[in-house]
C-alpha cells in the first residue's frame, strides 16, 4: 500500500488516518462524514485519502505472469 505520510500542499500528517478511512468505507459509512469525524477539514489533506489507490494490489498479477514466464522460459532452455 503506497499511502502518503503527509499531505503533499500542507504537510499535515495522513497516513495515520488511512486504515481506519479504508475499514469505514468498506462498511459503507459515507466518505464526507467519516473524514469529518477524522479532523481532516482542509480539502487539500481530504484530496490525499480520497484519491489513494492501493496500487499495490494492481501490480501484484504481473509479476506473478513475469514470474511464470520466467520459469517457462528457463524449462525450455534446460
């Protein structure tokens, strides 16, 4: 997960804030009134956690084909 430890224009601290933002709105509590009751009210500290994407998670499955390929390929030349 490549969440951002501060907010890039302000410099307040987000990361802290991250998890539990995540957990909330997989439970479906609305995104505005989980980052109000969070503290975060400026909108440029509210732009880091809504836009994070967990980019992580899209990567993963091409190393896993890179991977594979890889090993094919040495079978081959084996």
């Amino acid at each position: 997960m490549l969440v951002p430890v501060r907010c890039f224009t302000c410099g307040n601290l987000v990361a802290d804030k991250f998890e539990e933002y995540q957990n909330r709105v997989k439970s479906g509590e609305e995104p505005a009134k989980i980052l109000d009751s969070l503290g975060i009210e400026r909108y440029c500290c509210r732009r880091m956690l809504l836009t994070t994407v967990e980019t992580i998670q899209q990567v993963i499955p091409f190393y896993e084909a890179m991977y594979k390929r890889n090993t094919e390929i040495q079978s081959e030349l084996e």
